[in-house]
C-alpha cells in the first residue's frame, strides 16, 4: 500500500497538466496513418517524435526500433532497486485515416478542444492514452521525491496496430531479453463510462478463415443441369446454416474444449453494471439479441467464443435473373476464442468439419488469414489487485470489472513474454475511435495520468524475490 499522500499526486498532475496537454497537441498534429503508404514518412515523424518527448521525460534508454513495416519506440527507465519488478506499457502511435469530408467537425489533425473534450484523430486511439503516462511518471517522481520510478518501467510503442500489427509478434520475439518484464499493461483501452470507471481483464482472440468453394468447371444452365449436378452457392449455404446448432453453439467438433469458464463472481460482477441494452440495441443498429443459450448478452460478448458468417457470396448477383447453377462461391468466417481454446486445434477441427458438412462433388479451399490469441487475468492476480487499487483512488470510487470482446496484440505479449496483462484506460464509448470528431475527455486524461502515478507505488511495493532481480542498469 501507499505511502505518498493522494493530493501530492494530485497536486503534481495537475501541476505539469497544461504542458503535457500542449506536447499531446503537438503530436496529434502528426498524421501518422498507418494503412497509407503516402503517409508513412509521417508514421516515422511520429515515432521520433516520442522518442524525443521520452527523452526529455527522463527516460535512460530511449530507441526507435524499424522493423519491416513501420517503426516502433522502446524506452526503458529501471528502478533504483534491485528487487523492484518490471513493467512494459504497451501502445500505438499509428491512427486510423481521417478526411475533414469524412464528417469532421473540424480538421482531425488540428486538435481542437470544446466542452471539456480534445477533438483529433488519436486523441483517445491512442496517442491520448499513451501520452498520459509521461505525466503520469512525473508525477509519481515529483509526489514520492524518487529520481527513477518505484518499478523498472518500459514502454514499446509500435506504429502499425492500425493495420493490424503485422510485424509486432517478430519484433517481441526478436527483442524478448530487451523486453523481459513481471507484467504487461495495455493502455489502448477503455471503460464503460466515466461515471463508471472499470478494468478490463481479458480479450478474445480470433481466427478469420475463407473457404473457396467450386463445381462444375463453368456456370451452367439450371434448366438442363439443375437438380442433377452439385451447386457451390447451396453448399456455401449449407456451411453457413450447419454452423450453429438451436441453441446457438458452434458446431464444429471440439470448439468448446478447455475453455476457462466464467466464475460466479465474475457473473455478478457483469450484471451489476448498469447495462441497458435496448440502448446497446440501438448502437447495434438491431433489434433484438441472439446468442448462445444460457448467457447474457454481456457474457455472449466479452467471455463466450462465437462463430460468425462475415460474407457469403456466389453466382448471378446482377439486375433481373440469370439461371445458372455457379461454378463457385465463397465463404468468409471469423471466430472469437477465449482463453483455454486451442487455435490450431481449432483450426484443424474446422477442416474436418467442412469436409464432412459439405455435398460430394463439391471442392473446397480453405484459407486462414492468421490468429490472434486470447488473454485472461484472473480476478485475484495480486497485479491486477495493485491496478484496481491505483484507478480507485484516481477515481475515488469502486472500480467494476468488464472484458473486451474485441482482439488485439495483447495476447502475444503475454504468450511470447510469459507475463500477465492489465489493461489502463480511460477511454469511453463516445470517444468515437474509428470514427469522425474521435475526441477524449480532458479530465479522464488527468485521471489516467493519476491512476499511472499510484500503481507505479502500488507495483513497487510487492519486491520480486531475490532470486529473480534484474540489473538496475539500462544496457543495449
């Protein structure tokens, strides 16, 4: 537990709060758009501006690392003391693309601030977030009078998550011994509300597949060879009813098997947020839920694996009819998993099972476009305990429990580094990521800051044994 009063902490964000709101206008300014090549001069400007910013933190050991793509920025601050543990804050610099035509109510890379919110492309996803956490450690140094933080604290900020983080689970592995740590914190995330401050502690992963499937060697006439000879858009058909059984679990064998199951209290927990979901009907552009039997809808969403059809397609799709039997059809699937699954068992099972599900004479190719892996942190990890205590006090309220029902690079930190992941942010649902007038909520940066500079103090106070100390000193 702490020693340091909550209002020094305070008081010191606050303190350096307008210079860092005016650093984090600067980067934002930087269009560092990841998916077009015509701006990747800007994705590295960025890049060297963090780590030029890093530097000036206080950071030892700051470095642009390049990979085959874009660049990412590793820094490294170690703890004066031998025993304290490691952190790695993971984020991105890269942005999604943004036009003022797009529906902007002012230009995405002039940031410009109104009621309390900074409007900017990247203000929330991610810049915004990864930003926080330079004040967040001046704080901490400033509030307990440290010259390095309580924890050996680094950061690796890549530039390609936007496009899907290609390069990142090589550039863990190539850098593992650099990046070794006791945990992983993800700060790309959100909460549910900001009267409702909450911890995620989990994401789903995904496999996304596309089965190619053909029969004759043309379209035919349906007329003389209708009803006689296999046809690949019914088979694309069958695939997709077979899926899922009435009770709306996926059908293919094994897909269920070794799963971490939902503990009661993290049930409890769910239903306790003030969920509404005709509103959340309402976000889903739907109107009504579907989902496996026996869950929530929250349950379905954040905890629960699902199988989804993302297209279907073949044969005439143009005005009037055309009677054909198609020679081809296409199927595109996604599957979210949840921890305990066993992707490449996944992925093996499915062959199986669309080899059997489909009619003789039918051929098939099945493409896998990768997988992403799932990661849980269990609710009494004493991690995760040393967060929730930290976003308490910046909030001053209890903090409730969510997961993501979304995938993304954590999993291959804590598969390739061997350490469990927590998520900080401060993010909330209308902050719009993705979309026009993407804005953040000033105050909710300030707290983001503060609940960094407690759990720096919290984490420190928890030495790793003697057994397995680190040099305090950075090295190349």
């Amino acid at each position: 537990m702490s020693d340091t009063p909550d209002s020094a902490v305070r008081d010191a964000v606050t303190s350096g709060f307008p210079r860092f709101l005016d650093e984090l206008r600067e980067w934002l300014r930087i269009p560092s758009v990841s998916a077009d090549p015509e701006r990747a001069a800007d994705v590295d400007r960025s890049a060297r501006w963090l780590a030029e910013s890093l530097r000036r933190t206080g950071f030892p050991t700051v470095e642009v690392w390049e990979t085959e793509g874009l660049p990412a920025v590793f820094a490294h601050w170690p703890a004066a003391e031998a025993d304290a543990p490691t952190v790695l804050v993971y984020g991105h610099h890269d942005v999604q693309p943004a036009e003022r035509g797009d529906g902007w109510q002012s230009d995405p890379f002039q940031p410009t601030e109104r009621e309390g919110r900074l409007f900017a492309r990247g203000a929330a996803d991610d810049k915004g977030q990864v930003y926080f956490h330079t004040l967040g450690v001046t704080a901490h140094l400033a509030a307990t009078g440290r010259t390095a933080p309580a924890v050996g604290l680094k950061l690796l900020i890549e530039g390609e998550e936007e496009s899907g983080s290609p390069h990142f689970p090589a550039l863990v592995r190539a850098h593992a011994g650099r990046l070794e740590c006791d945990a992983a914190l993800i700060s790309d995330t959100g909460m549910w509300a900001a009267d409702t401050p909450t911890v995620c502690t989990g994401m789903r992963g995904l496999i996304d597949c596309q089965i190619d499937l053909s029969g004759p060697a043309q379209d035919i006439h349906s007329g003389s060879f209708g009803g006689a000879v296999p046809n690949p858009a019914e088979a694309a058909a069958t695939l997709a009813a077979a899926l899922h059984d009435d009770r709306r679990r996926v059908t293919v064998s094994g897909f269920y098997d070794g799963i971490v199951e939902l503990t009661e209290e993290e049930r409890r927990l769910f239903a306790e947020l003030p969920f509404d979901e005709a509103a959340w009907l309402r976000t889903a552009h739907s109107g009504a839920t579907l989902g496996e039997e026996g869950y929530s809808t929250l349950e379905r969403i954040w905890a629960r694996p699902t199988a989804e059809v993302n297209g279907i397609g073949g044969g005439y799709q143009g005005p009037g009819g055309k009677t054909i039997v198609p020679a081809t059809a296409q199927l595109k699937l996604s599957f979210r998993t949840v921890a305990g699954q066993d992707q490449e068992k996944i992925q093996q099972s499915l062959r199986e099972w669309v080899a059997a599900t489909l009619p003789t004479g039918v051929r098939y190719e099945l493409t896998f476009w990768g997988a992403t892996r799932p990661c849980l942190t269990p609710l009494d990890h004493p991690a995760l305990r040393s967060l929730v205590r930290a976003m308490g006090r910046a909030f001053e309220q209890p903090i409730r429990f969510t997961r993501e029902g979304g995938s993304g690079p954590a999993a291959d930190l804590q598969d390739i580094l061997g350490v469990p992941v927590l998520f900080l942010g401060i993010s909330i649902p209308s902050d719009g990521w993705h979309a026009p007038d993407e804005k953040v909520e000033i105050d909710l940066l300030r707290k983001g800051a503060e609940a960094a500079a407690y759990l720096w103090e919290e984490l420190g106070a928890h030495p790793r044994p003697a057994t397995a100390r680190r040099p305090t000193t950075p090295g190349p």
